[in-house]
C-alpha cells in the first residue's frame, strides 16, 4: 500500500467516525478548495436552481362594455320620455299617436333605450325630468345614470356566463352580445346561441362557427312579423360580433350596401 492509499484510508476513517458519532461535519466552504488525493484542485460548483414552469389557469377576462357610442346611434339618445313607434296616418295600419300619457302598447322609452314598464315608473321619470329642467340640471346626466345602470346588469350577466362556462371572447363579441340581450334579455346557456358557445368552452381562442352564431342572434320578430328594423338592428350586432366594426348603419339600405345583411331581410 503506498501513501496515497493509506492516506485515502485514514480520512474515510476519520470522516465515518464523525457521522457516526452524529456530528455535522463543514467540509467545504462555497469560497475554499482542496487538493485532490488524485492531484488537481477541488472547488465548489453549484447547480443552478431550474424554476419549474406553472402554466397558470387562464380565465376569461371580465370585460367593460364598450359600446356606447354604437348604442347612442342604434338606440337613439333622447333625453326625454319618447314613443318609438312612428304615427304615421298614412299608414295602412298607423299606430296611434302618443297623448302623452302612460300607455302600455306604446313602447315608452327614456334615454338611451330604457323601456318604461309601468306607469309608476312613468310618472317617477317623468318627475325627475322635471325636477332636472327646475334645477338647470342637464337632463344627458339622468340618461347617462339611468344607462349605466341597466347595461351594467346585461355586462355583469354575460361576464358571469364566461367565467361560469370558460367561454373566451374578443372584446367586440363581448359588446355584440351584451347589446343583443339588452334588448331580447334571454337566458344565454339555453339558447342557440348559448349552445355554440358552449361548444368551445376552454379554448382561448374559439372559432366559432358562423352559421350558428347568424341563427343565434336572429330576434327579428315582433306580433309574429319579421320587421325590418330589428332585421337592421341585428346586422349590425352581428357586424360588430363577426367583424368587429362599431360603426352602426341606421338603415336597411345601408346594411345592404355594406354587404352585413347576414339576416335576409323580408
């Protein structure tokens, strides 16, 4: 046995009796080295820590509605309580002209397409109005504060349905959506349009298919007539959802001319 054998031997022999007596033994500082029994130099070279990576869960974003200025324009914007059926006693079948008064059969509206339901309600705006003109309030705060608080109700319901159902959308699929149950307030998971959403839960970037996406978003009829106007109010929801043009063209001849008329008109 030469001396490297026995001086191999001895400090095995030294380091196993400290472990054995449980004794916690420093044998090199990060910053020291050793002279190999072998010859060389003995350092200290960490391993860098590998961060693992975590693929967070996505989740549909809560979204802001951004469409109010293509509501302005397709609902209107009137500051006072108005009739949106047109006297016209040229007619063959003329709606009769509002009085002025409460009248169910009227489709009151307030603002930026508030639907006044009752006659309370008639009365309770039609006060506040007033109280506004007394004070030289401008009555465009009381339409904006009624607006905000009948879109924020349709925002939270779509916002609740992406995120109960993992359905991604782009922010102008989002207001397309929002602005069609405005005004038709249906159940979004049991509808047709609900049913092709539904279909592509989880994916981040959904290709929805556009046949069933038209279908869904026909709600053209009104006493079991398809009417011109909600055909117009349709395309151009549907314009925005497929292409995401916020421009509203206010009329069937402009919705034909642009080439929208995803919904045939009568």
């Amino acid at each position: 046995m030469d001396y490297t054998d026995e001086r191999k031997l001895a400090v095995l022999e030294e380091y196993s009796g400290m472990i054995n007596k449980g004794e916690y033994v420093e044998i090199l500082l990060s910053q020291a080295n050793l002279l190999c029994l072998y010859g060389g130099i003995i350092t200290v070279e960490e391993n860098p820590e590998v961060e693992e990576d975590f693929e967070e869960d996505k989740e549909p974003k809560i979204r802001n509605f951004m469409g109010k200025d293509f509501m302005i324009v397709a609902e209107n914007n009137i500051p006072y309580i108005y009739n949106t059926k047109q006297y016209n006693p040229k007619a063959k079948n003329p709606y009769p002209e509002w009085t002025g008064v409460f009248d169910s059969s009227m489709d009151l509206t307030f603002g930026i397409g508030h639907s006044i339901k009752t006659e309370d309600e008639f009365k309770n705006i039609s006060k506040t109005i007033q109280s506004y003109k007394d004070k030289g309030i401008n009555i465009q705060v009381l339409v904006d504060e009624q607006f905000k608080e009948d879109i924020n109700r349709f925002v939270d319901k779509v916002n609740e349905f992406c995120i109960e159902q993992q359905v991604f959308f782009k922010q102008n699929q989002f207001d397309a959506v929002v602005m069609l149950i405005y005004n038709c307030d249906f159940e979004t998971e049991s509808s047709d349009l609900g049913k092709e959403f539904l279909k592509h839960s989880g994916e981040e970037d959904p290709n929805f298919n556009k046949e069933n996406i038209v279908n869904g978003f026909t709600y053209t009829m009104q006493g079991g007539k398809r009417m011109d106007g909600l055909v117009t109010r349709r395309n151009n929801e549907l314009n925005l959802f497929l292409n995401a043009d916020y421009t509203y063209y206010d009329s069937k001849e402009k919705v034909i001319s642009q080439g929208i008329n995803e919904i045939d008109y009568p």
